[in-house]
C-alpha cells in the first residue's frame, strides 16, 4: 500500500524515541492509553510509522510551552513519518487533520513544525492540479523570456472603480503584465465587485484589441463558496483571465473548489502566513505548504521577496522559490509570486541568488511611487530585471537606464 511522508522539525525534553512514538500514535491508531479493539493486526495495517530520526541540538530552555521535567535537556531532531494512504485516501482536508492536526497541542512537544512532505504518484491521478502554472501565466500574459511584472492596485482600499480603471489604462500603456486586487478588498461599498469588474474589463480588453497583448488582472473573489463561484463566472463572462483567492482565509475545500472550474488561472495569496510560519518551532514550513497548494490547484502563489518589508530572512525567501520551482507529480507547476517591499534594486540579487526568471515580480509602491509616475515605474522594473539577466550591479543599471536611475534615487536609501 502507497504511503505519504511527512518530516517535523520536533523540540521534546522526553526521550526523542519516545516522543516520535508519540507522534505518530496519536495521528493514527492510537491515543493516550491502550484501548480495546488496536489489535496488532490493526497497527500492521493503520498505524503511523517513524521511518527515521535524525538529532539537530540539545538547548536548555523550551522553545514553546509544554512538559517540564526537572532538569531535563530540550533535544531538537528532525522525525520522519509515514502512513498508509488507506487512513485517508484522496482527501485534502483528512490528510491535513493527519499530518498536523492535535499534534500541535500536545505536551510532550515544546515545538513542532511540519518541514515537508511527499505524495506517492497515484496523487497525480486523483488530482488535477495547477490548470495553468508557469507555462500557461506565461501564455496569457505573453511574456516568454523574463519574470511577469506586476503590481497591486494602491490605495488597498478606497478607489472607485472608474479611478482603479484609470490606473490600470496607465499601468496596461506602459506595459504592465499582471494587475491585482490588494487582499483587503474584494467589493467595499464605494467599489462594488461586478462595477469593478466591469470597469477594469472595458479598459482591458480595449488594450487588448489594440495590442494584441491582455494584461492578467486578479480580481479577488474571497468569500462563501457560492458567492465565489458567481463572481468566478462574472470575470469569465468579462473576458478576465484570473482570479484571487486568499488560501488562508477561504480554507482548503474552498478553494480547490474554484481551482477545480479550471477556466481562470488562480492567484494564491497568503496573507496570514505569519501566524503559521514566523515561531522557528510551531507551524509548517514552506515547502510543505505550497505542496497542499498545488494539489488544490492554485497556479500561483506568494513567496515574500528578497530584503522585504516583512519578518522573512532572504534565505527563507529563497528556499521558497525553489520549492515551487522543484516538480511534483510530473506537471503540478506554480508560479512564484515575489512582493513585499519591493522594486527593481532587488531585481539583481535575486535573481543571483536564484538564476531564475520564472517568476511573478510585483511591486506595489516601487510602480506607483515612482518619480516619473505609475508608467515609470513599469519600465524601471522591466530594465531592472533586464540588467539583472545582464549581470549588472544596481550603479551600473542606474548609470544605463533613466527610470531605473530614477527608482535608485527614491527607493535606494530607504532599502
């Protein structure tokens, strides 16, 4: 019988044996005492069971709440796990109650944190998967040989949609491939959803007969299921391309419900992926999370960005992108979606770091704070990343190119 891995990153001031034992009892057959019926039979057949433990650090003091013992060492060990795909079959939301679910809550662990995980290749059958991923964002956008550039419309909140509409003429003339709702507005009293909709669509698909070329723009339709589908079918209907979706808040059955309509490419943003991530020793760590993500069907999704404005080390962000960038299943592609803070000074570095081009590269402020406008902004991102690719420094790029010159002026001593 197939089986799913998963590794945690445990903190446990009980033997390491013990506590992996633990683990996997409890997210299987067992619970915290011996009760009728877990025959041996029955634990050959459903129990969890720890293929490996492997010692990180011994510290002195607890990561997190938990078990005290007196005197006691708190040892830190990476814990390999794996269950029969019996347990739970194809079904997202039981997987999840299996490989996190009351591990979180229980008192052996003074930390705990689910790293990674792998899905046996029948997962690849039972799911569709990203619609569209790398190669079908770079279809619609019709951009072949460099990363996506796009922003958030800004103020998050508060524009009309004829002043949203507006902007996004300004931003789709100077060449912008990717527009989006910011997460905190879906339809607010002054903008109503489908009058956004329309809006935005009218000046898009004008651009479009004009150019040839259709900017991607992500309406967020977070909400009830229903409410969702509705507005999924209002952007069809509009000519839209793209829907987002905040993971977080909608939840899992949510939204592989919309992935699975599979006419609209998904924008995946992650907005509290703080409250599950940011404790080094409580949460789930990246390259576990977006493997959920893909097997829900999201095409793209956030990673933060290189020198952010958030908590999240460059390191991590890096990790990240490779994750999404890894294959999984033979085809369930997701575009990495890097934001926060950024404009094109980080363009070189991260693309040092990376050597990819595969990649979303938004930036909110960097476009619309630009000295020479919005349509500055687009083009200071596009040569950024043209002089990134080149090998150029930041000084040099700014000594080619004016409006990235320019960007280097306003943004460069703020980062």
């Amino acid at each position: 019988m197939e089986r799913i891995k998963a590794t945690y990153f445990i903190e446990t001031p009980l033997p390491v044996e013990k506590a992996a034992a633990v683990l996997a009892g409890e997210q299987s057959s067992g619970t915290f005492v011996a009760v009728p019926g877990e025959t041996e039979e029955l634990k050959q057949r459903f129990a969890a069971r720890v293929e490996s433990i492997t010692p990180v650090e011994t510290v002195s003091e607890p990561g997190i709440p938990g078990l005290k013992l007196n005197g006691s060492a708190y040892h830190r060990v990476n814990v390999e796990v794996s269950w029969s795909i019996e347990n739970f079959g194809y079904n997202l939301p039981a997987m999840i109650s299996t490989l996190q679910g009351n591990l979180y809550e229980l008192t052996q662990f003074t930390g705990l944190k689910l790293m990674d995980l792998e899905v046996p290749d029948s997962f690849a059958t039972q799911f569709k998967g990203p619609r569209f991923g790398i190669a079908g964002c770079r279809q619609l956008t019709q951009v072949s040989d460099r990363p996506l550039i796009g922003t958030i419309i800004k103020p998050s909140i508060g524009l009309t949609p004829i002043q949203t509409a507006d902007l996004v003429k300004t931003l789709a003339e100077a060449g912008i491939d990717f527009i989006k709702d910011d997460e905190l507005l879906v339809s607010s009293g002054n903008s109503p959803f489908e009058e956004r909709v329309d809006a935005v669509m009218r000046v898009i698909n004008t651009h479009a007969d004009k150019t040839g070329k259709k900017v991607m723009y992500a309406f967020n339709i977070s909400d009830e299921i229903d409410v969702m589908l509705r507005r999924y079918e209002y952007i069809l209907a509009a000519g839209g391309t793209c829907a987002m979706i905040s993971l977080n808040s909608v939840g899992l059955s949510g939204v592989k419900k919309i992935c699975d309509q599979g006419q609209l490419a998904i924008h995946g943003h992650r907005n509290g992926w703080g409250m599950l991530n940011r404790h080094p020793l409580l949460g789930i760590e990246f390259p576990a999370y977006q493997k959920i993500w893909r097997l829900a069907g999201v095409d793209q999704i956030h990673v933060n960005g290189i020198q952010n404005k958030f908590w999240e080390s460059d390191d991590s962000v890096v990790r990240s992108i490779e994750a999404c960038l890894k294959p999984m299943l033979g085809g369930f592609s997701i575009l990495p979606v890097v934001s926060s803070g950024q404009w094109g000074g980080q363009a070189p570095e991260t693309y040092r770091r990376t050597k990819t081009t595969n990649l979303l590269y938004m930036a909110g402020g960097g476009i619309m704070a630009h000295p020479d406008g919005p349509a500055g902004g687009v083009v200071a991102l596009q040569q950024a990343w043209e002089a990134a690719v080149g090998g150029l420094t930041v000084a040099e790029a700014a000594q080619k190119y004016a409006e990235f010159g320019n960007s280097v002026k306003k943004f460069g001593a703020t980062k």
